[in-house]
C-alpha cells in the first residue's frame, strides 16, 4: 500500500471516528435534553400540585374562618337575646316582690342564719311587715334582728348574720336568679335554639 492509498484509508478511518463522536454527541445531548425536559416537567408538576394543594388549603381556611365568624356572630346575637330575656325576667320577678313574698322567704335564710344577730334588709317600706313576719316564724330571731329598708327595690331579703354581720344570705330576687341562672339559661338555649344541641 503507497502512501497516498495509507492517506486515504486514514481519512476515512479518520471521518468515520468523526462521524461516529459526532453521532454519539448529537445521542448525548438528545439523552442530556430529555433529562432536562423531563426533569422541567417534574419540578412543574410538582410546583402546580403544590399550588393547587396551596390554593385548596387557603380556599378552606377561608371556609373555616368564614364559617368561624358566623358563628361568633351567632353566639353574641344568642347570647344578646339570653342576655335581654334575662333582664326581662328579673323585671317580672321584681314586680311580684313585695312583703308576702319576703314572709314566704324569711324561714328559707333563717333556717341557715343561726342564733347570733341578725340584721334582715328589705325593700323600702315593706320593714314592719317584715318584723311581724320574723315575729309569727321565730319570736326568739325576732327579738335578735334588726331590719333595715335596702337602698333600692329589687323583691326578697337578705340577711347578715354573726357578729359584725360576717355571714351574708342573699335570697333577693337578682341573687336567686343569678343562682338559677345558668341552668335556667342552658334549658331556655336548648328551647328558643333547637338547632344547637349535639
């Protein structure tokens, strides 16, 4: 073989090795942009499930929050119509007061007043009928007690006992219902709200 036939079999062999690198390149670099492409796509779908799961989490916190001010919203308009249904009763009851109602009150505190003083309050006016009622119910408490007009109306009695008035039973009428009320309140709810019990 002569120099120039070497030469020519050199550049093909030389071509060919060319042409082979630049296949297997152009195959790399298909194999390189397919990873990336499909790696692209990925991180997009990954990132729009996160948006989307984002976005559901922020649509229900909206639910939950709205869902939460109506019903704090409900709870103070209920609690209102508690509230002014409340003060409609004590006027009710205030309006029964008077001194047949502390005479049929009078043995319930003295029943836990004890032997010491006594000073017996009353509503304004009604002191004398209060003194015959301690008379007839307990001569002995009668001749103990010290009755006194309260400062203002509100129906019932109130006692202070012991020595220096320590102790002190309230039976008026706002006591008792502030006794009363927060059964009375749970049964008036469950009545006037139905749609709230469990």
């Amino acid at each position: 073989m002569g120099y120039p036939e070497l030469l020519r079999v050199l550049g093909e062999e030389a071509a060919r090795e060319a042409s082979d690198l630049l296949a297997a390149s152009a195959r790399e670099r298909e194999r390189i942009l397919a990873e990336a492409r499909a790696a692209a796509a990925a991180a997009r779908d990954s990132i729009a499930a996160r948006e989307r799961r984002d976005a559901e989490a922020r649509r229900r916190d909206a639910e939950e929050a709205g869902a939460l001010a109506r019903e704090r919203t409900l709870l103070v308009e209920r609690r209102r119509h508690l509230a002014e249904l409340r003060d409609e009763i004590l006027r009710r009851l205030e309006a029964e007061a008077g001194p047949a109602l502390d005479a049929r009150l009078l043995p319930e505190v003295l029943a836990d007043a004890g032997a010491g003083s006594l000073e017996l309050e009353v509503d304004p006016g009604a002191e004398d009928e209060a003194r015959r009622a301690l008379l007839r119910l307990d001569p002995a408490a009668a001749l103990r007690a010290v009755v006194r007009p309260a400062p203002s109306s509100r129906g019932g009695v109130r006692v202070r006992c012991g020595s220096g008035g320590r102790r002190e039973l309230d039976d008026t009428l706002p006591a008792r219902l502030e006794r009363a009320w927060p059964e009375l309140e749970v049964e008036l709810a469950g009545t006037l709200f139905p749609g709230d019990r469990p």
